[in-house]
C-alpha cells in the first residue's frame, strides 16, 4: 500500500525567504507525482504534475523535483510571498492505478 | 487549466435526510470521477471511484448504501449522502480525471462541498 509522508508538517518564514517543502513515497511504481495546494475550506490546485520520466518541473517561482528511485520529491519556493500561505499537498497514484494517495500537507505560513 | 465545478459549495441539512452533491468538469470529458472527505486538519481520503455508464467503485469502510454514486454523463458525477447523520459532516471534494497528452492522466479538483448535519 502507497504511504506519503510530507515533512515538515508545519512551516513559517519571513516574506522572501526561499523554502523547500519535502514529500516522501513507499512505493517508487509511479506514473507521475502532483503537488497542490489548498487554501482553508477551499479545494485543491494543482501546482506541479511531475511524469515519472521527468526530474523536475517548474511554474513561475515554483520547482519542483523526483527522484523515484529513492521516492523523494521536494518542492522548492522562491521568493516567498504571504500569498503563498497555503497547505501544500503532494500526491501519488496508487500502485497500478490512478487513484491518489496524498500526504498530510505542509502547511506553510509567510510572514510580511 | 481544466475546471470542475461542485455545487453546492456548502449544505446544512437536518439528521435523516439526504443531500446531493454534484461535480462537474467544464471544459473536458471526464470518463473517471473522484470523490474524497476531508475531515479538520487531516488529508483527503479517497472514498470512491466513479465511472461513466458503470457502477462506482467504493474504498474499503465507505458504504455505497450510505453514499450514493451517479455517474450519468462524461460530465457530471452526483454524490448523494442518504439519512445523513452528525458524524457524516465532512468537506467533499471530487476530482475529474484528465487525459493527457501521452497518454498519462491529470486529476482537477472542485472548489469542495462543506457539508453539516444539525
């Protein structure tokens, strides 16, 4: 059974600090990795999708990197905005199927 | 990016009765639906898998009595909680399955139905 764990679960930084957010998977079978994000009482965004033949994807002030073989990905902020405040989520599809296992979140608080 | 719509973005029903939740993916066709619950401070967890034109198929511990399942079209899927208790009031999301470009997937998520049962 896929088990994502993300770490650190809680996080606060100063407003333009740069920060790295780490998600860790069991089972390395893998078609891609997604990283969202959701605001409070709100849904989820889809930030990154990362396939599982690529090494790192990036959007805006947004990278984000996989590493199957180790089952890693970390995803990277820079420039760190209050409007970042969020829980971010990292994702996997099941073993075999499409279905996602997420972990818990970080959830990231920047400071002005 | 492709859009799913839920609707209603929140509920208040009384204990014994049934509310609908709809999900919708606006600009794509969606053979696949997701539905999750997300209790206070804790992750998404997967309840079921809706298929168009099949029966759903339900995560171990979810009731398929309790939550039912319709999958109609390729753009919209229904989640309807029946006798609805206190212990039932959640934040449910669906997701939409998308297909990409080679072949692989990518799931859009709705805005979330915050659902409470009095």
């Amino acid at each position: 059974k896929q088990e994502v764990t993300q770490i650190p679960a809680a996080l606060s930084v100063p407003e333009g600090e740069n920060l790295v957010l780490n998600c860790s998977f069991t089972d390395s079978a893998i078609y891609n990795l997604q990283w969202f994000r959701q605001d409070p009482g709100k849904g989820l965004t889809s930030l990154l999708l990362i396939q599982s033949s690529q090494r790192e994807q990036t959007s805006g002030r947004l990278n984000a990197s996989l590493d199957k073989s180790s089952g890693r990905s970390t995803l990277y902020i820079a420039a760190s905005q209050p409007g970042d405040s969020a829980t971010y989520l990292c994702a996997v599809p099941g073993a075999g199927s499409y279905q996602l296992t997420f972990g818990k979140g970080t959830k990231l608080s920047v400071i002005p | 990016g492709a859009v799913v719509s839920q609707h209603p973005s929140w509920v208040i029903c009384k204990s014994g009765t049934s509310v609908k939740i709809e999900c919708r993916s606006l600009d794509f066709q969606a053979t696949t639906m997701f539905w999750y619950r997300q209790f206070p401070k804790q992750s998404l967890m997967l309840m079921a898998t809706s298929n168009e034109g099949s029966k759903a198929t339900y995560e171990q511990g979810v009731e398929k009595d309790k939550f039912l399942i319709n999958h109609a079209s390729l753009t919209l899927s229904t989640l309807t909680v029946t006798s609805a208790h206190p212990e039932d009031s959640s934040f449910y999301i669906c997701s939409a399955r998308d297909l990409l470009a080679g072949g692989t997937y990518e799931q859009y998520f709705g805005p979330g139905t915050r659902l409470t049962v009095t």
